[in-house]
C-alpha cells in the first residue's frame, strides 16, 4: 500500500507533542522555536486545534493542551484492561531472560499476583494467579510498598510482624524502611534469596496517568543463572515497567 503524508496534519501533531508536564503552557512563539517553523506557519494550525478543542488559548495568551483531550483519554483508558496491556511485556520479559515474571497489585498490604509468564522451570516461586505474597521481602511487594506514601509505609512498618522466609530476609524495621528509600531512588526492587532461597527477584512500579502506583511487575531467576551484575536486570525491569507506565497514561520519563 502506497504510503501518504499530509505535511499539515505532521505539523499539527508536533505542536501538540510541545505540550509535556514540564511545558503545561506555551506561546505561539515557544511552539515556533520548539519546531524551527515560522510564526505565519504555524497560527493557522493553533486556530484549527483551538476550535476543535485540542487547544485552549489560556487568558495569559499560552495555550495548553485541551477537553478535549481529557474526554479522548478517558474513552482509551476506559477500554484498557490492565492485565491484557502489560501480558506481552511479562512475555517478552520472561522469554529474553529465560526466568518468570509476575504482575501484582497491592491487596490488604500484600502483594496479590494477578497474572504471570512461565519461562523456566528452575525459578522455585509460588507464583500461582491469586496467591499472596508478602510485601516487604519480595520484589514485587518492595516496590508496592516503597512507593506509597510515606505515611502509609510507616503505617504497615509498625503494625506487621515480620518473619524469616529465607536466611536474607530483613526483619528489622530499620533496614526495611532503608531498603525502601532505596527502591524508590533507583526505581526497582531487589530480592535476593529473602523469600526463597536459591531465588532472585527484580521487580519495579507502574504508574497511570495520574502518577499513582497501580501494579508492580518482577522479573524471577534462579540465581546460578545470574551472569551480569543486580543493576543491570534492574534497570532492564524498570526500562519494561516505564513503557507499560506510558501506555496507561503516564507521562514521566520513559527509559530507553
């Protein structure tokens, strides 16, 4: 099929990918200079997404995303199914380690898996559909926990019993919050041999639209398959997480 191209239509969808959540609000002469085009060029195309409600003209003379776009957000998140967006990445995750991964949500402060990908028979996790796991020795639990609200995390840190599962688990609370403030710097969760021996887990946030944590995501190993160092699994699960982050409506950065 003979591929087609409308030049205005390119220009139109360039002004509005100006608009990010650092730049909320920009003028005509901002838009200009963002996309090298002449002034001249581009006020036609401000007035047609103006009158179409893609744009509104704010009373400082800025223009900033608008209804429009929050109506057309509304119907594409509405038909998303959380577990049918981010099924693939778990795939593709699974496969390119050859390990398992695991999608959770946060259910009476535990982790609850919600679906998974079976890539190896060698990682020992019970990581049945519906099964709980704790929050604060598990990857997928970690990153649940490490970014709530602090208020929150203090809350379940003073009323949780905490327990060996595996000789690495932490019990004291000290540590775990530390642990905690750590995930949330790096942007993934690390469980080495704390709820299964032999096992290490990595796991990572992600976001809606609005910025909130709504699942988490991990990446299981045995650990005698381990051939690179903790950071880069890591920073591979987070890099997957972002991108599914995006697809829900975040608009923080995406790792490439």
């Amino acid at each position: 099929m003979r591929e087609y191209q409308n030049k205005s239509l390119e220009k139109a969808m360039s002004i509005l990918d100006c608009f990010t959540r650092e730049n909320k609000e920009l003028t005509a002469s901002e838009i200009s200079k963002m996309l090298n085009l002449n002034l001249s060029s581009i006020y036609p195309l401000l007035s047609t997404l103006e009158k179409s409600k893609y744009l509104v003209r704010n009373g400082n003379g800025k223009y900033s995303l608008g209804i429009k776009f929050v109506v057309k957000g509304n119907m594409v998140l509405a038909g998303l199914n959380l577990i049918e967006v981010v099924r693939p990445h778990l795939q593709g995750l699974a496969r390119e380690f050859h390990g398992n991964s695991h999608l959770a949500i946060l259910n009476n402060n535990r982790a609850l898996i919600v679906d998974r990908s079976l890539a190896s028979d060698k990682v020992f996790i019970n990581s049945i559909i519906g099964y709980e796991i704790p929050l604060y020795c598990t990857s997928l639990g970690k990153v649940l926990l490490a970014f709530q609200s602090p208020e929150k995390v203090q809350d379940y840190l003073d009323n949780t019993e905490f327990k060996k599962f595996a000789s690495l688990t932490l019990v004291d609370k000290e540590n775990i919050l530390k642990d905690l403030q750590e995930i949330k710097l790096k942007g993934y969760g690390v469980s080495n041999e704390e709820f299964t021996s032999g096992e290490i887990c990595f796991g990572a946030p992600i976001f809606d639209g609005t910025g909130e944590i709504v699942a988490s995501m991990n990446l299981a190993l045995s650990k005698i398959s381990i051939d690179r160092d903790e950071e880069y699994y890591g920073i591979r699960v987070s890099q997957v997480a972002r991108n599914i982050s995006s697809l829900l409506g975040y608009m923080g950065p995406v790792l490439k």
